[in-house]
C-alpha cells in the first residue's frame, strides 16, 4: 500500500482504493507521519490538495484501540468556518471509521438547524466537527464539554479569521486542556495565520508545500469582454454551444443568485441556486443533486468557494466577480482539483474591467481574454 511507508496502517487500504487514493499527496506525505508522532503541525496547501485525509487518517489510527469517549467529552474537535465544511468533514471521517475495530463516532454541529437535535446526538462523541457560534451555544446549554479535548484541529483556519471567528476561536482555546496536539491547516500563509499560530501550536512541525499560485496550475484559464445587456445571452450561448453537462456559475449576492436561476430555467437550461438564505438542508440536498448531476448547472455566491469538493468539476464561471483575488482563486479552485483539468471562465463587464486586471496581477497570470461582439447570440 503506497500509504504504509509514511505510517498509516494497513486497515485502511480498502477504504482507500475505494476513495479513488492511489497514492498519498505531497501534503498526506508530509502529515501523516508527524501527527502520528504527536507533533504539533502547520500546513499549508493549495485547494484540492488532499488536507483534510491529511489529518483524518492519522487522527482516527490514534483512536484506534484507545478508550472510547466519555458521556458529552469528545476526544477530538476539528473547527471549520462553514456549514458546509463541516459536513464535509464530517463525512471523510465518516468514510474511514469503519475501517477500525472500535466504536469510534464523529458528529457535526453548526447553525441553521435544531439545536435540540444535535444535543441529543451528542451523548457520546469521539469526534466532534463544529462550527465556533454554534459549538459555543452547546458548551452555554451544557451539551458538551471540552475538558478531554486529545487533539485540536483548525481546518481553513484562514477562512476562520476573516470570517470573524477569531473572538469565538478564542474563547474555545480557553476551554480547551492545554496538553493537547494542535494541527492547523489553510490554503494560505498570512500574518493573522502566523500570529495564531503562535497561539495555539507549541514547536510545530511547519509543512509548506505549495504557494497558492500553484492551485491554478491544472485549470484552463479565459474569458469574454461582454455588455451587461449581453451577459446573461452570453452565459446561455456557452453552456449550450460546449454542451455544459455540469457547471458551477459564481454570482456576488442571493438575489442574483435566484434571478440567474429564474433566467436560465425560463431559456430551457436546467439550472439551481444554492446561497445562505437557505435552510441547510435544501443546501445540501441541492448540492448533492448536483454532484450526482440531477441538473447541470448550480449557481452559487461565495458560500461555496471554499471547501467544497465536486470530483471532476469541469467547469467554472465567473458571471461577477468576487471582493477579493483570494476569493476569484477559491472559486476557480472547485474545478482543476487532484490533479485533473478545469476551464474556469469570467464574464467581464467595462465597470469590472479595472478590478478583473487586479485580480490577475495579484494572482500573477494574465487571463486570455476575447471580444463576444460578433457572437450571434440570437435565441439564447
């Protein structure tokens, strides 16, 4: 097994081969040994790049044959910034832990459904996956406690700052034993990364293995010069001239969000909105249809440029621009991942012209670019 040389045992083989890993990533080689060992780690990795196995499997080996957790106490919390994270998360572990022979159990937790029903589930958990708001408002009605915390996982722990956890984060460490192994992971290195960092690691083991730009590297980059008038004929015209069977389109807010939908439905194109606004169950049932390829076409904001994994995404597009050039690389980064290829397109206006040149100057790579004025755009 490609696995074993770097520790991991053998029982995990199967699970493996059947999760399509052939062979360990730069950052599972990287990992896995030193959070066997009990290192605290910082890594670093690009999107797609496999973090998440990276500390999943070393975290459910330790588990394995130790004594299972107490009423209320988990043994291993792994903070993460969104809901759909979370659950993400939650269903890697899930995956691995019938592999070992003890009674391991891992629970999600985070806002936007019954409390009460997550409390009772909460009985006996020997991996808790939350959110910061809502792992807190558990700790105030006594559904858990943190007191036998072994290891401390923050997973996009630079979504988790500028999301504005830092003060939940916080209080939590306070909470928490302070003999513990700590593993931070996140997709950059930025100075509130490195300040927390020093925090919340004791002598970690510092695993950089890519710079961000590197993300980029297997996904075919263009885009189209367009009018706002155009734009919305633009986008059908694609989708149907490359026979789009799955594609993931990023708008700024909700309400383009449902409009765009509305649109594409109205042209025959069969397409859904996925935003806050909805109920996180409706989020994830209409992502998972997605990922099966119910329909082909899911317009998103923001919400789902990080941490989200849809194998074989093919492509992406840009039918407004982020905030952010961190933000535009997140999204193009849900297609070209694990090493396949991608074509992530912008649709670019005059009035975001200006912002689109920042975005390529700050992610170092000119976008090839092309006019759509002599697109016959006729019935689209």
């Amino acid at each position: 097994m490609p696995f074993s040389p770097f520790g991991l045992a053998s029982y995990f083989s199967k699970a493996l081969a059947a999760a399509g890993y052939t062979e360990p990533t730069a950052i599972q080689r990287a990992a896995i040994p030193m959070i066997l060992q009990g290192a605290d780690v910082l890594g670093i990795a690009k999107t797609g790049s496999g973090k998440t196995a990276a500390f999943v499997l070393p975290i459910l080996q330790g588990l394995q044959g130790a004594p299972l957790s107490r009423h209320r106490q988990p043994r291993v919390l792994v903070l993460v910034p969104t809901r759909e994270l979370a659950d993400q998360v939650s269903q890697v572990f899930q995956s691995f832990i019938p592999c070992l022979s003890a009674g391991i159990s891992c629970r999600a937790v985070y806002g936007g459904v019954s409390m009460n029903t997550q409390m009772q589930a909460l009985g006996r958990v020997d991996v808790l996956v939350a959110t910061p708001g809502r792992l807190l408002d558990l700790i105030d009605k006594n559904a858990v406690r943190l007191s036998e915390v072994q290891t401390l996982v923050l997973d996009e722990a630079d979504k988790l700052l500028n999301l504005g956890f830092e003060e939940e984060v916080n209080r939590l460490l306070r909470l928490l034993p302070r003999q513990r192994q700590s593993l931070l992971f996140s997709a950059t290195l930025n100075d509130d990364i490195s300040q927390m960092q020093g925090l919340i690691l004791k002598q970690p083991k510092i695993l950089q293995i890519d710079e961000v730009g590197e993300s980029i590297e297997h996904i075919h980059q263009h885009g189209y010069f367009v009018s706002e008038a155009r734009k919305g004929p633009l986008l059908r015209y694609l989708i149907q001239q490359q026979a789009m069977e799955q594609v993931l389109i990023f708008v700024s807010s909700r309400k383009k969000a449902d409009n765009l939908t509305f649109k594409l439905r109205k042209n025959g194109i069969n397409a859904w909105a996925v935003h806050a606004k909805m109920g996180q169950n409706a989020r994830l049932d209409t992502l998972e249809a997605f990922k099966q390829g119910e329909f082909s076409v899911l317009v998103a904001t923001d919400l789902l440029a990080r941490g989200i994994d849809i194998d074989g995404l093919p492509y992406v597009i840009n039918y407004e621009l982020p905030r952010s050039p961190k933000d535009y690389l997140h999204r193009i980064g849900r297609t070209g991942r694990a090493e396949a290829s991608g074509e992530a397109i912008s649709l670019i206006t005059p009035d975001e012209m200006h912002h689109f040149t920042v975005i390529q100057k700050k992610m170092g790579q000119v976008v090839a670019m092309k006019p759509s004025d002599e697109i016959d755009l006729r019935g689209c």
